[in-house]
C-alpha cells in the first residue's frame, strides 16, 4: 500500500511540475494527490483504531474487574 501511494505522489507531483502556473501546480497536487490520499489512509486505518478502541476498553474493564491498584489513585502523604 505504501509503494502505491509513493508512486501516486510522485506521478502527480510530476502532474503539477508541468502546470503553466504555481497556483495551478499546487492545486493539483491538492485535489489529485493531499486529498485522495488522505482519505484513502483515513479509510485503511478503520479496522486498526477500532480494533485499539475495542482493546483498550477489555484493558479496563479487566482492570477494573481485578480491581488493580495501578488504576486507583492512592491518598498523598503529608
């Protein structure tokens, strides 16, 4: 996936180095590369944050099952 998406910025980075304009060139390489790719990684990663979420919340919930002394806060001492 990653190769994929190296290859894609440098086909579209090649796209806006032959636009007449510097406007032109970093709207292009905007709207054809930042904004796709952004999206299409957001899109990929899905399963891995909800499978962290899902991960995290057993942690706790065990945790506050054993009743582990790590999760509680202990009094300050004078």
């Amino acid at each position: 996936m990653l190769i994929v998406a190296i290859a894609w910025i440098y086909v579209v980075g090649l796209m806006a180095l032959t636009e007449p304009t510097i406007v032109a060139g970093i709207v292009t390489f905007l709207f054809y590369c930042v904004l796709p790719l952004g999206t299409l990684i957001y899109i990929s990663g899905t399963g891995k944050r909800k499978a962290r979420r899902k991960a995290a919340e057993q942690a706790a919930q065990e945790a506050k099952k054993s009743g582990t002394p790590g999760t509680q806060r202990s009094p300050e001492k004078p």
